[in-house]
C-alpha cells in the first residue's frame, strides 16, 4: 500500500475517536463518577477490597471516608505481595509489569503496577488520542509518509518470580504489536539498550537514514540526543537531516527552558510541538489545541482524579476535592485511583487548571520539589519561566538548574541559590541574575514580598556550573537518559552541595 494511502486510512481511523472524547467533554463528572464505581466494583474480592468493605460502598463519599489518601510508602508493602508473585491483592486481574520509576533522584527506586487494562486503556490508548488530537488540528499532516524517533528508557527482568520491571517507556516498546515497530525508530533492540552513552550512537546510526516525521521524549534527554546527532552529521539544523519533520511529542519536564535551544535547531515556524502529561502512574492529560501550553484532562483512561488545595497541603486542615470542585488558577496536588489499582494514590505532581470547561490544566511543579523556607511559596512553574525569559533577554541558553535555600543564620538574611549550566554564558551575569529576580517577583507575590527591600530574602546567588556538571553528577548516581530529571527545587541542600563538590572535578 503507497504511503499517502497508508497516511490517509491511518489519519481517517484516528479521528473516528474524535467522537467519543467529544463524550467525556459533554459530560465530564457524569463519566468520572461512573468510572470510579467500575473501578470498585472490580476490586471488590481483592485483598484491599475486602479490607475496605467495597462491596458495600455506593457513593464517592463513602470511598472517601472508607480509604484513606496514600503515598507509594503507604502501598509498598502491597506492591512487593505483588512483585513476588501474589496476585489478587489491589487489583483483580494478574499483574507481571512494574514500572521503576525514577520521577526523582532519590536513591529508593518505586515499582508502579501495570495492568493489562493500564496498558490497554491507558497508555495505549493515550497515544492512539495524542495522534487523533495532532491529527484533527492539522489537516494536512503527512505524519504516517514517514516514523517516529522515539527516545525511552531500559528493561530489566526481576528474576525470581516471573515480573518484569523497567522504564515505562520500555514496558510500552517490549508490549506493543509488531506492526507498531514499522512506524518507529529505532528498533526495539536499540529502544531498550540500558547503557545510554552506547544508545546514543546506536540510535543516531539507525536513525538518520530514515524518513523521520515525528520524534517523541523528554525534552532534556532529547536535546542531547540531537545535538549529538548533528554533531554527528556536520549538519546545522535537524531538518537538513529529516525535511518532513512536523511535530513533536514532549513531556516529563517542563518545555519553557529548551524551547528557544529547539527553535534553532527546527527552524521552520510550523514546526508543531504538542505537549503531554503522563507518569509511571498513568497518562493524565494532552494538548489538544496547536500552539497552546493548556492540557486536557483526559476522563476516560480508568483513573479517577482527586485534588488536595496546596494551601492546606501538609496540614491539619488538609482537604481532598474531586474534579467538579476544583477552581480556575489555584494550585492542587493530584490523587489518583486507577485500573492498576492504586488506590487515592498520591502522585507527587502539582497542577493548576486553566479552565473548567472542558478540564485543562498546566503542571506546576511537585509536591516536594518547591521552596518555601520564608514563605515564598516558590514552584518549578515559576522558576522556568524565569529562567526562559532570562535567556531570551539576555541571548543565552540554559542546559540544566536547581536551586535551594540559603538558610538565616543570626541577623544573615535567607536567600536562594542557583545551580546553572550554561549552553553558552551570558555576557553580563548581573544583568542575567536581574531579570531572572524580576521575573520571579513578577509571577509571584509572595516572593516579591519576602524580596521587597531585601525583608526577609537577600539578591539571588548563582553558580555558574562548568560543561557537563549535571551531566556528570546524574552519571555518578547511575541516572542517565530516558526518564531521569534534576530536581528544580528543594527545600533543602542536599542537591546543591552534591553540585557544589563536583564543581570543579574533571569531567570524563
């Protein structure tokens, strides 16, 4: 079959969704509320359902009052019954796949469960609706003509009982049809190699001879990948390698502070980028509008939401809302419960909603990863706005930054330091560490406040990082590629002091 034909069926078979996504906008609690009764009623007979009393709840008040909101602490013990072999305790199909989650540095590694029906009505079908949604907003997409770069993460077997654990991305890759393979790049031997500075080449060998009309990863990760790839070429712009290149898939981190680096190396002003919101934990949401930073809250995938208001986040007043309470630009922590049986599950992301007709919203930061020593209430979204448009007024790029705290010492005001890592320097750092302070105080009002004539919080400091310092430091900690990410923030400086020992070691 010719390929524009292949394009045309595909495209036509895709937006044939359009119409049921259409339904969870209409109705959109009608289909929450129905959802997490099937999700109990299906859980009845498992071990937490018994423990419980799920056979006997019949609204979500009850749910609420019966089980309590959790963390991965909280279900570990469980988890493990599972990854050993016992089935039928959160969930009532088997499951064999555990997603290893590496949403932060910490040292504990999580295994998230994944379900048949995860995979299925979920992830599977998130990708199928990301395309649908691309699709139904560019008519003239030749997206099929060609494959899609995609940059995952590793596999590996937990030997003893038959369970599988990894990267999601690689559970994703080692389950999906053979025929899904023809549409991407590079092959799943490479997709799944775990050791990323032998991927990289490999994946740049597989991959610059095919028609590329898509690519697909965290934009961090995927910026090193193709600058290495233009290295590589002796090329000055990705679509001297791959002219039919039209959009890409990002998510995991923010976009704002690679957007300017990505722009010079697509220099075409249709280039489409469309953004998503997924975890080892399920996909969330997608943009569904070109050129919009808004994500849908996609209803329909087996997992139930809940919101705890970040203003009483942590304490005694702490509250949980469902999606029909939630308001305009206010900050929430998201509680799931899901076809992989988490239960009021705990994510750890922050999210606002930027309209509730239908649900979008825009990831804010996470739970844990904020700063907030004096009051200052500073999130990962303020930060990377900051430092975008720090960048752009200064004509710099930036690799990689965290920041923590400098704490009060006697009458020693606090402050904030910054870990930065150039692209290429700034000429003037004052002028760079001015506008990133002025921007902060501009997005937000409390840190104003604590900077307003230096009250409680003195001048930003900044680091200048040498080439390579977060490159190496996630090295050392045996976290490269694929899914793992600098914390932004922290409330405490752990991070930073890491960096700062590092500084000025040889980088290898």
């Amino acid at each position: 079959m010719a390929l524009p034909i292949i394009n045309s069926v595909a495209t036509w078979i895709l937006k044939k969704r359009i119409h049921q996504i259409e339904l969870f906008l209409k109705y959109p609690n009608e289909v929450q509320e129905e959802l997490l009764l099937s999700l109990i009623r299906a859980s009845e007979q498992t071990i937490i359902g018994r423990q419980y009393g799920f056979s006997s709840i019949k609204s979500y008040q009850e749910f609420t009052e019966r089980v309590p909101v959790s963390t991965y602490e909280d279900l570990e013990p469980l988890i493990e019954r599972t990854r050993k072999g016992e089935q039928n305790v959160f969930w009532n199909t088997p499951i064999k796949w555990f997603a290893k989650s590496s949403g932060t540095t910490n040292a504990k590694s999580k295994f998230i469960p994944v379900s048949t029906e995860a995979l299925e009505n979920c992830h599977y079908k998130a990708g199928k609706d990301l395309l649908s949604l691309y699709l139904n907003n560019n008519e003239e997409s030749q997206l099929f003509t060609g494959k899609s770069l995609r940059l995952g993460g590793s596999k590996q077997l937990y030997e003893d009982n038959n369970t599988f654990f990894g990267d999601l991305s690689a559970i994703l890759i080692d389950n999906m049809p053979i025929w899904a393979e023809f549409s991407s790049t590079p092959s799943n031997k490479v997709s799944l190699m775990s050791e990323w500075e032998t991927k990289i080449p490999a994946i740049i060998n597989e991959t610059i001879h095919e028609n590329v009309t898509s690519f697909a990863g965290v934009p961090s990760w995927m910026l090193v990948l193709m600058n290495k790839t233009l290295e590589a070429t002796g090329k000055s712009n990705l679509l001297e390698i791959w002219p039919n290149l039209e959009v890409y898939f990002h998510g995991g981190v923010s976009f704002e502070p690679y957007r300017e680096q990505y722009k010079k190396i697509l220099p075409n002003s249709e280039f489409q980028y469309y953004e998503i919101y997924n975890a080892s934990e399920g996909f969330f949401a997608i943009q569904d509008l070109n050129n919009s930073s808004d994500l849908l809250l996609m209803l329909d995938y087996g997992i139930f939401y809940e919101f705890i208001p970040m203003d009483t986040f942590g304490t005694p007043e702490q509250k949980t809302i469902r999606l029909s309470e939630v308001e305009l630009d206010k900050n929430y922590a998201i509680i799931i419960t899901t076809n992989a049986g988490l239960w009021r599950y705990m994510v750890g992301d922050t999210v606002r909603f930027t309209s509730l007709n239908p649900y979008r919203i825009r990831v804010s930061g996470r739970t844990k990863h904020h700063i907030n020593v004096f009051g200052e209430e500073l999130i990962v979204e303020n930060t990377d706005k900051a430092i975008a448009k720090a960048c752009k007024m200064t004509n710099t790029e930036v690799i990689d930054y965290t920041v923590a705290p400098v704490f009060m010492e006697g009458k020693e005001k606090g402050a904030h330091e910054w870990m930065i890592e150039f692209k290429n320097d700034p000429e003037n750092i004052a002028h760079f560490r001015q506008v990133l302070d002025d921007t902060l105080q501009s997005l937000n009002s409390d840190y104003e406040a604590k900077r307003h004539n230096n009250m409680t919080l003195n001048p930003l400091i900044i680091n200048v990082a040498r080439t390579n310092l977060f490159y190496d430091w996630l090295k050392e900690q045996d976290k490269l590629g694929g899914q793992h990410k600098i914390p932004r923030l922290s409330n405490q400086r752990n991070y930073l002091e890491e960096l700062k020992s590092m500084q000025h070691s040889v980088s290898t």
